[in-house]
C-alpha cells in the first residue's frame, strides 16, 4: 500500500506547546459547518434550544436524505446518507438521546462534537460536517470513510515490507502529534478506528470516533478509566496520565497486537526485524510515560523518518499470519460479544456453566457454539459458521488458532476465565469504560 498518504514533518516542539495553548483558548475551533441559519419550526417560530447541543434543534432530515445502515453501537447507529443540496455522501452517527441518562452522558456528546469540531480540516482525521438535534437524537454527518479498516487492506495486499510499515506508523503518528498539539487526548486508538477514505491505492488514512477523546493542557492529569482493555497503557489503570498513553495505544495496540501479543524479540518474527524498529517498539512501550517517547520524539527516530533506516525488505510472513490471526479473532469476538445483551454479559457464570455440558470446567469451540444458541442469543450455530466462514475462519487449521488465541494457558479449551475475556473484550463498549458501562463486574465462578 505504501505511504497511506503524505506528511510534512513534524512541528517542532514549541509550536507544539503554542498549538495546545490556542486549542484550550478556543476548544470547540471554528464555527460549526453546514448548519442553517437560525433554525425555525413548520409555524415559524424560532426551534426550541437543544438539551445536548446546546443551540436550536433542527431536523438533518431537511439537509440529508438518511440511507442503509453502516453500523451500530450501544449508544448510536451510523446511516449512510446523502446531501440533498449536492448528492455528495457522507455518514450519519445518529445518538438517541434516551440513552443519554445523566449529565455526563450529555457532556460526553458535546465534548466529541467540540474536539471533532476544533480537528476539522486537519489532514488524516475524518471531518465533521455538522451536529444536528431534534426531539429525539443528535445527529452528527461526518466524511465517509468508504474504503474499508486498515489491516483489511494490508492484508488483501499480501505482504507488507519494514519500509512500508514505517511510512504507515508515521502517518499515524503524525495524527496523534497533530491531536496532541492541539491540545486533544484521544484514548481510544486502536485498529479499527483507522479507516481508509475510498476504496484507492493511496486512498488518506483517516482517525476516527473521538467518543472518549478529552482537551488537555500541558502538565494537566486525568484519572477516569477509559478505553478498550487491550490497548490501554498501564498508568491509566493508575488513574494517573496523559498524553503519553496514545503512544503505548499505537505501539502495544496496533503493532504488537500483529507482531506478538508481548514483546519477546527472541521469538517469531522478531528475530528478522531490523534492530533499528526493536529500538523504536522498546521505546514507545516504557512503562514509565516520561520516560515514553513522545509523538514529536517518535517522528524524529531514525526508523520511522522519510527515507530513514526502515529496509525495504518484505516482512517475515509470520507476521502477515499473526495479521490474519488478529483480523480474524478481533471480528469472532465482535460477532459473539454483539450478540449477547446486557443482562447476558453480567450473567457470564451462568452461561459458561450451560455451555460446559460435560461438567469438565472448560468448554470447547463446539460447546461455545451449541451453548449459544441454546442461551437464546441471535446467534445460532448457523451463523456462527456462516461468521466462520466470511471471516476466513473455514479450515481447521484456523479454528485451531482462534482456540489458540482464546486459550492463553494452551490446554486446548477455553475455561472461564478466557471465556469472559473473549466475551467483554469483543465489545469495545464492554471493556474497562466505566463512562460508558458502569458497574460492570465479572461474577467469581
């Protein structure tokens, strides 16, 4: 795929530090786009202020024509559409607002509008259009990422060398530098908030969902939890950081979820890795953050740099495999863990002992898939090996990888404690969010 598309280098670090200044002086950015001038009712009359936005509601029904389902989430649903005025198409995140439950959901919304607002225009980060509410929703019609997740491409590709991996691991950079100097944290980095914008060889990466996102001022900390819990950095857990934890996001998240789920560099395929990229990996995953490299401090490493020391040489395919492996599990989990609801999720140590027919403690794949269905989930063994076979998942040699992954104490089935990290961990609104989920224990078998 090679370079997703073209960078400049870095700022230096005190335009830096003046850029996350001016982002606290005017955090929402420019005027908000696309909205129409003072929003009326059918009678005439001004709209009614809006409990979320703040600002007089207006139906983005006027402005867009609302198409097919994109996909969908436990707070908002993303519909294509489509501008009335132009025929140009975009994504609609629609929010019901009953789900909005306290002032810190509502908070939570404004702030995503704020930060997508104060971002738009930079480059790699997906555009807002406009924020709409009615009676019912907020409505936010943002760029359309039509060119599918990143590692679907990379794969679809079939090989990847070091040098196109650093062009890639620059471009993201580069977009976390760009957030950071802006004065804006994003907390939720991982795989598939990368998208592409079209379906181009050399379509623009784009960063997106900043539903966990927050402004930040140099030296200023944070303590809530959030994030997804394979990708965030120790010290959030301490409910002490900053910036510093998108850089572990990127490194432990996205690249060593493909290289090895730890860094051993004694192991495949560390061995055929340039030591120069051992040297940037070890650096960015310092459990220490100031001891961290920072995003400025990450684009200037010999690596990662625009004809740098990257080689150009095709990467080991054991990586490709552990690509493919990633891809493939991260989906499984989404289409078990999407499938179950609520009260399904906190009754864990009841499902797991149904799907354990034989009393044994642990359950195999095929329990896992006949213990669906009989729990009443949408997913029936049918579809489970319909997931199976659109995910690439068809041969047994897969299946035993999936069970692989799962099964971190390699016995060759999946005991409940795997059996509850698959399960909260395939969904990202079920992880380790308490803004997002609260009070959501796991139940001690």
């Amino acid at each position: 795929m090679g370079n997703c598309c073209s960078q400049k280098e870095p700022e230096t670090a005190d335009g830096a530090g003046k850029s996350s200044e001016n982002a606290q002086n005017d955090p929402t950015g420019s005027t908000p786009p696309t909205a129409s001038p003072s929003p009326r009712t059918k009678s005439g009359r001004p709209s009614p202020i809006g409990t979320v936005l703040g600002r007089p509601m207006e139906d983005v029904r006027t402005l867009y024509t609302i198409g097919k389902e994109l996909g969908r989430g436990q707070f908002g649903v993303t519909h294509l559409c489509t501008s009335k005025q132009t025929g140009e198409q975009f994504a609609c995140k629609t929010i019901a607002k009953r789900k909005l439950v306290n002032k810190e959901d509502i908070e939570d919304v404004r702030r995503e509008v704020q930060i997508m607002h104060h971002l738009t225009g930079q480059p790699n980060i997906v555009d807002l259009k406009g924020a709409y509410e009615d009676k019912h929703s907020v409505h936010l019609v943002m760029e359309l990422c039509a060119g599918g997740e990143l590692f679907d491409r990379i794969i679809a590709k079939g090989y990847y060398t070091e040098r196109g991996a650093a062009s890639l691991l620059r471009t993201i950079v580069q977009i976390v530098h760009t957030c950071h100097s802006m004065g804006v944290i994003h907390r939720d980095l991982k795989p598939e908030n990368f998208l592409l914008l079209n379906n181009d060889e050399n379509a623009p990466l784009k960063a997106t969902d900043f539903g966990l996102s927050v402004f930040y001022k140099q030296g200023e900390e944070f303590s809530d939890i959030v994030g997804s819990a394979y990708y965030i950095a120790p010290e959030v857990l301490k409910r002490k950081y900053g910036p510093e934890v998108d850089i572990w996001s990127i490194e432990h998240g996205i690249f060593n979820a493909i290289l090895r789920g730890h860094v051993d560099f004694t192991s495949d395929p560390w061995p055929s890795i340039s030591p120069q990229a051992k040297d940037l990996v070890r650096k960015m995953l310092n459990s220490d953050p100031k001891q961290r490299l920072t995003a400025y401090q990450v684009l200037s490493h010999s690596w990662i740099k625009e004809d740098g020391e990257a080689p150009d040489k095709p990467l080991d395919n054991a990586v490709m495999g552990r690509l493919k492996q990633f891809r493939a599990m991260n989906k499984f989990k989404k289409v078990i863990a999407g499938c179950l609801s609520e009260e399904e999720i906190m009754g864990l140590k009841e499902m797991f002992r149904g799907m354990d027919t034989d009393n044994s403690g642990t359950i195999t794949l095929e329990e896992l898939k006949q213990g669906l269905s009989k729990q009443g989930t949408k997913l029936s063994e049918k579809e489970m090996e319909q997931a199976i076979r659109e995910y690439g998942m068809n041969d047994g040699r897969e299946i035993k990888e999936i069970v692989s992954e799962i099964d971190t104490d390699n016995d060759g089935r999946i005991n409940y404690d795997e059996f509850v990290a698959m399960m909260r961990k395939g969904n990202k609104e079920t992880s380790v969010n308490p803004k997002r989920r609260r009070d959501s224990f796991v139940p001690v078998i």
